[in-house]
C-alpha cells in the first residue's frame, strides 16, 4: 500500500514538472517561440526575406520594463549553432539584450567546411548583401520594448567577425564592435568612423597573415576609427570555440581551442562593452 502511496506522489510530481515546462513555453503570435527559464528567456523570431524565412535567435533576463543595451552577435560560417547562442545567453547574463544573426535562413547549421566556406563565401563577395541581413535582423529588435535601439554593439566570431568590422565600415547607429578571430578585411572604405573597434586576433592565427593586419590598420589609421587590436599569444584561428579543436583535427584545419585567450578576450569584451555603453 505505501508502495502505491509513493508511486502516486512521484506520478503527480512528474506531471507537476511537466505542466510547468510547458507553461514556460509560449508562443507569441505566429512570428517567434519564447522559452523562459529561471529569469533568462530565450526566443526564436521568425521574419521574411524576400520570400524566405530567417530565424534569429535573442535571449535576455528580466521582463520587458527593463530597457538594456543590444549586442548583436554574428556566428561563425556554421551557422547559427549552439555555440553561439550560448554567448548570447552569456550576454544575457551580463545584463545585454542579445540577438544571434541569422545569414543562410531556417536557422540553417552546416557541420563541414566545403559548405560552410560556399554559404559565407557569397557574402564576402557581395556585402551588401550581408548588410541586408544585418539590417532585418536588426529592424526585429523593434519588437522588444527592452531592447535599447540607440544603443547597439556587435560581436562577430571568425566569418561574423568579419561582418562585424565590416558593418562597422557601413553601419552608422552602432556603439562598438568586437571581431573574435574574424578576417580584417579591407575593400570596404568605412562610412562611420565614430564606431569603436576592439579586434581580438589569435597570434598564431593562419587565416589572418600579417599583410592583412598591416592593411586593416592603416585602413584604420587613415580613417582615424578608434579601434583596439589585440593579439592573444600562442592562440589559433577559432581560439574561443571549445569544439575547433576537435574540427581541426576532423578537417585537417590550423584551429584550435585556447581556454586562456577566450577568457582574456571575453573580459576584454566586457571592458569594452561597459566603456561604449556608458
């Protein structure tokens, strides 16, 4: 008797778990999927472009009386993985509105390098079209009473790295923006040049030269852009995603994890966010 006792009380617990969790899930109107744990939310939105739909990915803590800055963070050639939404949740936690880009649609995720480098490859060809997707994705944030639109950043790792400095080139209503291991560059002439730029560049980095340094910084200097370039040692392409390791092993590619020049350039981030945000 007590075993069917216990037996009811663990059924109910379980259902009680259950009701909850679907409780935290809400779907607001037919254009995003919201899920909320704890005070941090995440949410999917949906948007078209030019007949094709795009999932952006947000996260935030608090409700929608708390107005916070926007950081805009564009992903590696992968896509929209869960790597990077878990530095959007990061900055969530820092007290940021935090927005994931969307580039390839659906949310679309590639796990080889041949793919990757033919879906991104089109944007370093055409910015403008990166502009594009930068722009609508950006135009979402509207939608969000707690995201500050007079005050955005973007963070960018390798390819988005590399659309970050380059929508700082373009973009005239951003505060900052921060490139992890991205490409430096230089065809595009900036259009803006009170943007601020702090560049986290792994030293033993093949994938950027020291040509392209030398040009990205007279680009810079010439420009008079207020920018930071900082080179973390030892570190190489990809130095702030604990899975390149193992990529660079599968692929036979020069990237690899270095714990010690992600947490520098993330506090170095932080820094950097506080300084333009103030």
């Amino acid at each position: 008797m007590k075993t069917l006792k216990i037996s009811a009380v663990i059924v109910s617990l379980l259902c009680t778990f259950s009701c909850q969790e679907k409780k935290n899930e809400v779907r607001d109107g037919l254009n995003s999927v919201k899920t909320t744990s704890g005070k941090l939310t995440t949410e999917e939105v949906s948007y078209d472009i030019d007949g094709k739909n795009y999932k952006s990915f947000v996260a935030y803590k608090g409700d929608a009386s708390e107005v916070k800055p926007v950081v805009m963070v564009l992903p590696e050639w992968w896509g929209v993985t869960d790597y990077t939404k878990n530095r959007a949740k990061d900055l969530a936690e820092l007290g940021y509105f935090a927005m994931v880009v969307d580039y390839y649609g659906d949310g679309k995720t590639v796990d080889n390098p041949e793919e990757a480098a033919k879906l991104s490859g089109e944007f370093y060809k055409i910015p403008i079209d990166a502009k594009l997707k930068f722009d609508k994705a950006k135009a979402q944030l509207l939608k969000f009473p707690n995201a500050n639109y007079d005050k955005i950043a973007v963070i960018g790792y390798c390819f988005g790295g590399a659309q970050a400095l380059n929508m700082a080139r373009l973009e005239d209503e951003l505060k900052g923006v921060v490139s992890f291991h991205g490409n430096l560059m230089t065809g595009i002439k900036p259009k803006n040049n009170d943007v601020k730029i702090l560049v986290c560049n792994g030293a033993a980095d093949t994938y950027v030269p020291a040509e392209e340094i030398a040009a990205f910084k007279k680009q810079m200097d010439s420009a008079k852009i207020d920018y930071k370039f900082v080179d973390y040692p030892n570190a190489l392409h990809s130095f702030t995603n604990p899975a390149s390791t193992a990529i660079g092993e599968k692929f036979k590619m020069k990237v690899a994890y270095n714990k010690e020049a992600d947490v520098k350039s993330w506090n170095d981030m932080k820094a950097f966010l506080i300084e333009i945000f103030k």
